[in-house]
C-alpha cells in the first residue's frame, strides 16, 4: 500500500513539473515577444520622419494593447481557471471606458 502512495506522489509531482516548465517556457516566449514589441514602437517613434504619424500613433496603441493582454494573461496568470469574474470586470471597464471616450470626442467635435 506504502509503494501504490509513492508512486501515485511521484506521478503528480513529474506531471506538475511538466506544467511549470511548459508554463515558463511561455512566459519566456511571451516575454521576448514583448520586448519585440517594445523595440518596434521605438522604431516606429525614431522612423517618424519616413512614417506618417497618422500610423504611428495606432500602431502604438494596437502594440500597447497587445502587451496589455499578454501581462494580463500570462505573467498576472489570469488565463487559469477561477478568473473568469476578474476578467469580466477588466474588459467590461474597458469597454466602459471605449465607448466614453467616444461619446465624449464626439459630443466635442460636434
């Protein structure tokens, strides 16, 4: 019976062990994509004399929001199981603010 229990310990310990690797493997990799993305929106900013700012400042901003989205679901671990409701109120505040803002931009362009 001692034997079934140590074994049964060591097979969720290497399955545990699988997952944390896997798990830092992507944060490494979300990590160096978010240092791409860093490097890119420097270029862009340096490279505004040859790039319309017009394009400039959204593709900051699509940059930012997908840097957003990786800290949120990968170093803030908000991909596991049990955020949902954590999740719900970050985007539905998102969303609030969005649709603010552009009432507000289009009450005063108006």
């Amino acid at each position: 019976m001692d034997m079934n229990s140590n074994s049964t310990t060591d097979t969720k310990w290497e399955l545990r062990k699988a997952a944390n690797k896997e798990e830092m493997n992507q944060q490494f990799i979300v990590f160096a994509l978010t240092i791409l993305l860093t490097i890119l929106a420097f270029a862009a900013v340096v490279f505004t004399d040859t790039v319309s700012m017009w394009f400039v400042a959204p593709f900051i901003f699509v940059l930012a929001v997908i840097q957003v989205i990786f800290q949120l679901f990968y170093f803030m671990h908000m991909k596991h199981k049990g955020h949902a409701a954590p999740i719900l109120f970050i985007f539905s505040g998102v969303l609030v603010a969005a649709v603010s803002i552009l009432a507000l931009m289009t009450v005063v362009w108006w």
